[in-house]
C-alpha cells in the first residue's frame, strides 16, 4: 500500500494540501492517511476526495500520539510515498506574560512533534519519495512577540535543509514552505489582531499548497509563495539582526 500522509488536515493549509495531494496524476497513491485533533473534520474528507481517506484523530502535542502512528505503520507496513508536516499552533504576544503551557504545546507541535513524525516514517520510505515540512516566514529570524513561534518555524527550516542534505543518497527528498500571512483559524487562535497590527499582504492557503506541491516537482528545497515575501526573505538575509527586529517592531507600534 502507497499512502500520502498529512498532519494539521483537518483546517487551514493542512487541508488545502489533503485536496491539493488527492488531485495530483503524477503521486500514485492507495490512500491518503490524514492526521488532526477533530475527528468530526476528518470524517468530512472522506467524501471531499478521490482517494480512501483514513482519518487518524490524533493531539500531536502529546508524546503518546506519535506511538500509536508507529504502532499503526508497524501494523500496516505502507509505503509513505509523501508526508506533509502541516500541524501548527502559535501565541501571539510578550513572552513573559503568556501561558508557558501554551508556549511549550506550540514548541510541542510546531517543531518537536515534526521531528518525530519525520522520524517514525522514514523507515517506510523509498527512493522518490518524500517529506514537506511546513515552516513559516517567521523561520528566517527572530520575532519579538511570536518569540517561541519563530524560535519553532526556525528550527523547522534548518532541521529541513540538514535532513534533505542525509538523505539526499536515499533519494528521499525534503522541502520547507515558507509562506508569508495566510488567512486560516490559526490566527484568530493565536490572537493575532491584539499584537499583531501590520499585515502587508493576505494569502490564502489553497495557493500555498498548490505553490508547493509546483515547487515539489521541481525539487525545490524551500518553497515561497509570492514575490513580496521572496524579497522579504533575502533583504533579511543581508541585515544586522537587530536592525530586523527594530523594523519589525515600529511597523506593528512596538517600543
């Protein structure tokens, strides 16, 4: 059996790539296994898509989550032709005054719980096949008041491009997406209009997914949808740190 396999399905980009994935001629697949916290979602894609869909209602904030996904690889014995790390979560706001319960789920399943779904796969995949980790333009540098966010999205790029690099003799293949603002109910669980005032551009998750899933064919190693965030990008790249977060900063009225 050759499944896709897809965490964060059951909103935002998550979503978009169960449909984007499901539509593709050139990914032979025997079933899509997507993975999130709301069974109810889940079930709904069962008939959204052309592929069996197995739900697999799963908190990957908590450790036990990613034991029962080896316990059913190891039933199942599939080949993992793609695994789309797509579950995130995030605070807005002064470290300082959050919840760090909150702050420590995001680590959780932003970078740790990507991590390990990473690792439970990769036995059960070939040559051809492949991983796409969803980071963030927050990757690229520090971010005050998304400080544990960024931190996470940072650490997703770089485990990425290392990872891609190990397995480059495999033949496996890894890509981090990168996008920039995207409208999905991410936002309004991490608070996003009490912190965050400046926004320069909206997209939308459905173009990211299919932005990547381009980008894939092409072996890209990151991919970036819209040229205003390719620009963003490669000015931080060339700017003093701090001068990075000072902008940052004025454009959203901070001190």
């Amino acid at each position: 059996m050759r499944i896709a396999v897809i965490t964060g399905a059951s909103s935002g980009i998550g979503r978009e790539f169960v449909t984007a994935i499901d539509r593709q001629e050139e990914i032979a697949l025997d079933e899509l296994w997507v993975i999130a916290r709301r069974a109810e979602r889940l079930e709904e894609l069962k008939g959204e898509c052309r592929h069996p869909v197995r739900p697999i209602p799963l908190d990957l904030s908590e450790a036990s989550a990613i034991d029962a996904y080896r316990a059913m690889l190891e039933a199942e014995r599939p080949e993992i032709a793609l695994l789309v790390n797509s579950a995130g979560c995030g605070i807005f706001g002064p470290f300082a005054e959050s919840d760090l319960e909150k702050q420590l789920n995001s680590l959780k399943v932003n970078a740790l719980a990507l991590v390990a779904m990473c690792h439970a796969s990769l036995p059960y995949m070939k040559s051809g096949d492949a991983i796409v980790n969803v980071g963030s333009n927050s990757s690229w540098q520090p971010v005050p008041y998304q400080s544990v966010y960024g931190a996470g999205k940072s650490c997703v790029l770089n485990f990425s491009r290392a990872l891609g690099r190990e397995l480059r003799p495999r033949g496996i293949h890894v890509m981090c997406v990168c996008p920039g603002w995207i409208k999905t109910e991410f936002q309004a669980e991490a608070e996003h209009d009490t912190y965050i005032r400046y926004v320069d551009r909206w997209y939308e998750a459905d173009a990211v997914a299919a932005q990547a899933m381009k980008d894939l064919k092409k072996k890209k190693t990151v991919s970036i949808l819209g040229h205003p965030v390719r620009r963003q990008v490669r000015l931080v790249k060339f700017l003093p740190v701090g001068l990075v977060m000072k902008i940052w900063c004025k454009q959203q009225g901070i001190k």
